[in-house]
C-alpha cells in the first residue's frame, strides 16, 4: 500500500522530533455474501498515543457515506473500528470504483500537529466456492500475464504507458514481485486484477506495505519446493495474516490441502482440461495457471483451447502468460494480434448475417457495452463491397445478449454466388485515460455463405488448336507453341516451365516436396533438430518415371501426364508425384505420400511442395487469412479477405531465423511480376501458402504450397509434442494433395 502518512518527522525550529500519531493502517473491506448489497469496512491502526480521532468515509463524488468520532487515545495502542456501507458500489477490474477514508488525528494535550491520513479504498470479495474462484460473487476468470522483470526505477508516466498496453490486448491481471505502492495504486485506479509474489527477499514487510490494495486478489509465494522450510512459514504467515485473499504455491501438487487454488507451471490446454475432469475429491479445488505460452519467437499457438476451458470448465479460472510476454506487445509482434483477439470480451453469433442481423453477447460480469459502437464490412470473395457504422445507442447486460440490425438487404440477392463474409468490430466510443477513441475492442468474422471451390479450375477456351508433343531424351520435354514443360528423367524434377516465353520456374529452380519448416524456438526447446532431422534433406531415390496421354474431362482435349515415384528409404514412406499439363500451360499436381509400414516416420513438420519462382516475380496476392502470418493453431484473429505484399520488402521478424510468413485457408495464391505475369495456386480445398527470398538458391523465390504445417504451440516434453485438444501436428497417413498452377499472361485467361 503507499503510505498515507509516512511516519514523517518533523523537525522544529525549537529542535523537537514528533512522531506520525497514525501508523500501520489497514483497511479489510468486505461484502454480504448473502446479497453483494452492502458492504462492511473493517480499519485497524496504530495511534501513537494523545489524540483524538475522527473518520470520514466518502464516495467518489464526494459525498459522505460515513463519518464518527473514536474514543480519545492517550497511551499508544492498537486501535480498530468498523464501517457499514449500505448498497455499496462494488470495485472489480471492468468498475474499479473507489471510496476514500480520511482519518484525522488531533492532539489532545501539549503541543503538536494534527494528522490526516487519506486511503482509497475499494469494496470486493473474492471467495473460493464449489471449486470456483469468485469475485463479489460472479465468476472471475483471470486473462492475465506474468510481469517480473519490470524496470525498478519506473514512472508513473511509464507504468500507466505499461497498463494501457495490456488493456489494448484485453489483459485483466498482473502477476509481478514488484513491491512498489505506485503500480498498485495504477492498478487500483484503473482496473487490474493483481497477484502479488512474495519472494524470500521480500517477505511479512512487502504484505503489510501492500495490504490495503483492493486490486490485490491473491498472494502467491512463488514456486518452491514443498519441504522448503522458508517458503513454507511464509505460506503459512499469509494465510493467517490475510484470511480475506486466497494464498498460492505454484506447481504444488494438487492434493496438498494446504492449498486453496491448484496452480500448475506451463501445462498445455489438455492438461488443465484432464485436471478439471478428474473425479478426485482433493482435485475439487479452482485451477489457475500460473504461467503458460511460451513467449520466444514464433509461437503462443493453441490459445484458443486455453480460453476455450472457461466455457465447459467450471474450476477453470484463467491463468498467466509467460514472462516475457510484454517485450512481444512492446514489440507488436504478430501473435499478439491472436492474443488480444483470444481475451477479448465481446462475442457476436450468427443469428441472420445474410440480412445484417446479429446476436452480441456481453462476456463481462460487469461492463454493459455503453461505450462501444459497431463497424461492420461486408466481404464478397474477399473483396469488400458494403460496409458501414452502427452507432445506436445499445446496452447489454453482463453475459447476456442483445440483437443488433445492421440495416442492409438480402446479401443472397445482391450477390446469388461466391464466399460472403461479414466482419464486426467493436470500438470505444468515448476515450478513457487507458482506452483511445475508436480503439478497437473486439472483432469477429462471421461466414455468411461458405466457400465453395470447383472440383477443377476453369480451363480457357482454346479457340486455335495447340496440341502437345511429348518429346523423350535426356529430359522428358512437353511443348506446343504456348508452353514447355521439361522434367529430369535421372530425378523426375521439374526443370522447366515456360508458358508464352515466360519463365515462371527460377534458373536452376525446380518444384519438390516439402516435409521440413526452419524451426521454430519451441520447436528447438523440444529438440526438434533431432526429432525433424529426417526430414531436413530427405534422399528421394527415383523409382519409376512414366508419362500417358490423358483425355481432359473439362475440355474434352488430350493432356499429358508424367507421373515420378520415389523412395524415401530412411523415413520408409513412399512418394508418387502426378503432374497432368494441358494445352494452356496450366498444370495440375497431385502428390501422393504413403507410409509403408509402422516403422514409417509419421511425424513432420509440413506437407507439401515449394516452387521456385524468378526473384522478379515479388509481387504476392491471395485469397485467404490474412494480412498477418498465421499458422494451424493461431489463425482465428486473421480475417479471411484478398491481401497484396512484395516479398522483397518481406523478413523474418524472428531471432534467430525460424519459419515465418505462413498464411492458412487460402482460396488461391498469385505470384507475378511487376507486370502482373507469373503464376496463380489453387485447389479443390483451402490450403496453405507463404511466399518469401529462397535461402537456397540465389535470385529466387520460394513459394510454398502447403496441405498442412505444424502449429506453433509449446512442446513442454522434451522430443515430443504435447498431447493438445485439437492436434495441429503433420502426422503422415496416407494422403493425396491436389493442386493447380495456372499461367497468368497478357493474352491468356486466368483460369
């Protein structure tokens, strides 16, 4: 707490010391657990002996709630007395809403100075009930982050700078050993929840310093060992000390009675939902996660199965992202758009899209959505066509919902055919000291008619006959007089695609499957240069090279076909790769991979094939997640929409170099160049891509194309990935990806 008098001494002119006649407040609020109606403030302190005190209570407009007269005190002693609030205004982190207590001491003989002391103070009462943490009586689910490495010598500039950063990524709760009674009183005033960790340097002082805080919900004693002789006095002096605020020993196992709250360090999603399941009596206690996500490079995958928990997981009541988490925000990394999108507080359902109509429902306990208005745009294949601003007055209760009418006509008769989208955000209306003008608050996308891809890419109409010629020497060369296809026949690599004199493969470039991502700092952390080292550089030893005339079912015209067949001997998989060229130059590819046994290696890092393109051929447009990078399990904050980048003014945002720049659900991919010839991917199904400079061959561009890439979550045990909700891992089965590269030229239809 600070200090509302700081034991000052005061030197007189006549050399006399007087001491503070106040010391040592504490103020434990309170609230009628039977009503959460009125409220009860209990004050000790210590009177230094010959005064008389007097208190007033007062609301935050500053009228009184209660005022009295001690008893006169004139010996030193230990003094307490109570308040009751009737129909009190409770303080939570979405109302932080504070009276003040003033104490005015006067001398009652002799000379000396009258005091008074000012403390804010704020009604709440967290509870542990039905194996549920509670706060005034409603759940309370913490969205926290673990923050232990703040600068010592911080500014109140500097900590309110901190705080409006974690209130923009939906941050509710801290977790800090910082002792400092500034950042609380920030906490207070603004509204965050805060764990307090009392360290061995740290102790009884730092508590009875930091008591009066009403943001102050827990104290945790760190994590220790369980026979650790100091931790364990110190856990026992809290609770006895504090019987007001629930006391945590982190990672402590769950059937230690000693404590309230079970806190495991860095599970994963399915851990903590194992945990919530069990039927153990000892396990009927709340889980709250003491820390997890690991923060390092690419990563904070799988968030949405740990917010996922709240709603089918009673006991479970949020928890703290790792330490570190804060220099991502500071950074603006990319996860951190999935993390303020996974807190978020504001959820819109699917009630009537197509004619503008929504359900919002209000996942606080406490806020009403008085300050918040709607933007809203609506996508037509990606492309935005309508969009407006909802700025109706609208309130809605918390965890309850409202319906909100757009206002716009049938999308289904406006556009009868393609993908439909409606994407909702919420924004502040009027500022706050932390919140900004229009900052946004929560968004969603809502499909309003699905994707539907063609079996097949439309194929251009050949109005001039172009039959191909199969030509077989030293390489298998397909050519009319618009394309030339060539493949190595001691490799079955593609060596050439030229359509229209366009080179659309790079010199010495080729297109190869793709089992292995540059790995990721959890992928490391679980020693995955061992694990995936297989599948870096794998030997495709050529087994069988054929090539047929196929009749086109589309255009009723003979395409040719080559299909390669390699052995994989170290990883015991099979490879089939099927490229079918048609007169037009468009190429499909269906790449077949197939475990021979269950020695196989099943597990990779990707699927798929990477293309090398011309470095001129940086310009990158696609139909998908975006504009941001995405992967399997950290995808639902990136909107599905048409997004453009040059691949030249693209990096790593990583250290050290890891993957990056992947983009999931992708409709198609355009790579060209800047006079927009070059290439188009598409498929039967969506798919991934990333497009970025090869690292392997100069003056080239590596366009991959994915059926699937591992997620980015933590792998906790070491050479091997955790057990998670939704399993977002490459496992080899066997299985066919199917796609189409498609020439974009001057004079030929894109397909």
């Amino acid at each position: 707490m600070k200090k509302l008098l700081f034991l000052i001494l005061l030197v007189l002119s006549t050399g006399r010391v007087y001491a503070a006649l106040i010391d040592s407040l504490h103020v434990t609020p309170s609230i009628d657990e039977q009503t959460f109606k009125n409220g009860k403030l209990d004050i000790t302190f210590w009177n230094q002996g010959n005064s008389m005190v007097t208190y007033c209570l007062m609301d935050a407009d500053g009228e009184v709630v209660a005022e009295g007269k001690l008893v006169k005190q004139v010996k030193p002693a230990r003094q307490q007395f109570a308040i009751d609030v009737q129909k009190v205004k409770r303080w939570t982190a979405e109302t932080p809403y504070q009276y003040t207590l003033y104490l005015n001491a006067t001398p009652i003989k002799g000379k000396g100075l009258a005091e008074q002391v000012k403390q804010k103070v704020g009604f709440r009462l967290v509870a542990i009930r039905y194996a549920k943490l509670f706060l005034n009586g409603c759940p309370l689910f913490l969205k926290g982050i673990n923050l232990h490495n703040l600068q010592p010598n911080m500014s109140r500039v500097d900590m309110i700078n901190i705080l409006r950063l974690l209130k923009a990524h939906n941050i509710n709760a801290v977790c800090t050993d910082r002792v400092d009674p500034l950042w609380y009183d920030l906490c207070d005033e603004y509204g965050f929840y805060a764990c307090v960790e009392l360290g061995r340097s740290q102790h009884i002082a730092a508590f009875k310093q930091l008591y009066n805080h009403p943001s102050i919900i827990m104290w945790s004693v760190g994590k220790a060992d369980t026979d650790d002789v100091v931790i364990s006095r110190l856990f026992e002096k809290l609770k006895k000390e504090d019987t007001k605020r629930p006391v945590i020993w982190v990672d402590m196992p769950f059937t230690d009675k000693r404590c309230e709250l079970y806190t495991p360090f860095a599970p994963t999603a399915k851990v903590a939902d194992d945990f919530c399941n069990m039927g153990n009596p000892v396990a009927e206690k709340p889980q709250l996660l003491a820390s997890y996500a690991q923060p390092n490079g690419n990563s904070y995958g799988a968030i949405d199965e740990y917010m996922s928990l709240r709603y089918r997981q009673p006991k479970y009541a949020g928890g703290f992202l790792c330490e570190g988490t804060l220099a991502n925000m500071q950074a603006a990394t990319p996860a951190m758009q999935e993390i303020r999108y996974q807190m978020q507080s504001i959820s819109t359902l699917s009630h009537a899209p197509r004619i503008g109509r929504l359900e919002v429902f209000n996942d606080s306990f406490y806020d009403t959505l008085s300050n918040v208005y709607i933007r809203w745009v609506v996508r037509h294949n990606g492309v935005p066509v309508k969009n407006g601003v909802y700025t109706k007055p609208f309130s809605v209760a918390p965890r309850k919902t409202t319906n909100i009418n757009l206002g716009f006509t049938d999308l289904f008769k406006t556009y009868p055919m393609g993908e439909l989208t409606l994407d909702v955000s919420y924004h502040q209306a009027i500022a706050t000291e932390l919140i900004a003008k229009d900052q946004e608050l929560a968004k969603a996308q809502i499909t309003v008619r699905p994707f539907k891809p063609s079996v097949e890419p439309l194929q251009a109409s050949m109005v001039d006959k172009r039959p191909l010629k199969l030509k077989r020497g030293q390489s298998i060369v397909i050519s009319n007089t618009c394309c030339t296809v060539a493949f190595d026949k001691t490799t079955g690599w593609l060596t050439r695609y030229d359509v229209n004199g366009q080179k659309l493969l790079a010199e010495g470039g080729t297109l190869k499957p793709t089992f292995w991502r540059a790995l990721t700092n959890n992928d490391r952390a679980a020693n995955g240069e061992k694990q995936f080292a297989q599948w870096e550089k794998p030997t495709y030893k050529l087994v069988a090279l054929k090539t047929e005339k196929v009749k086109s079912n589309s255009t009723q015209r003979t395409d040719i076909c080559v299909t390669a067949q390699y052995e994989l001997k170290e990883q015991n998989v099979a490879l089939s790769i099927c490229y079918t060229i048609n007169e037009g130059g468009v190429m499909k590819v269906e790449q077949t991979v197939t475990p021979n046994d269950e020695t196989a290696v099943p597990l990779a890092l990707r699927y798929g094939m990477t293309f090398q393109m011309p470095v001129d051929m940086c310009q990158s447009e696609y139909f998908g997640r975006g504009p941001l990078e995405n992967y399997a399990d950290r995808k639902a904050s990136q909107f599905v929409g048409q997004y453009k980048y040059n691949v030249a003014h693209a990096q790593c945002p990583y250290v050290p170099y890891q993957a990056w720049g992947n983009h999931c659900d992708v409709r198609y991919w355009r790579q060209t160049n800047a006079l927009g010839l070059g290439l188009e991917v598409s498929s039967a199904i969506t798919f991934g891509a990333s497009a970025y400079l090869a690292k392997t061959l100069p003056s080239a561009i590596d366009l991959h194309i994915d059926l699937k890439q591992s997620g980015v979550n933590e792998m906790v045990n070491v050479g091997q990935y955790p057990e998670m909700i939704t399993d977002t891992r490459v496992l080899l089965h066997k299985q066919t990806f199917t796609f189409w590269l498609n020439p974009i030229m001057d004079n030929v239809e894109k397909y």
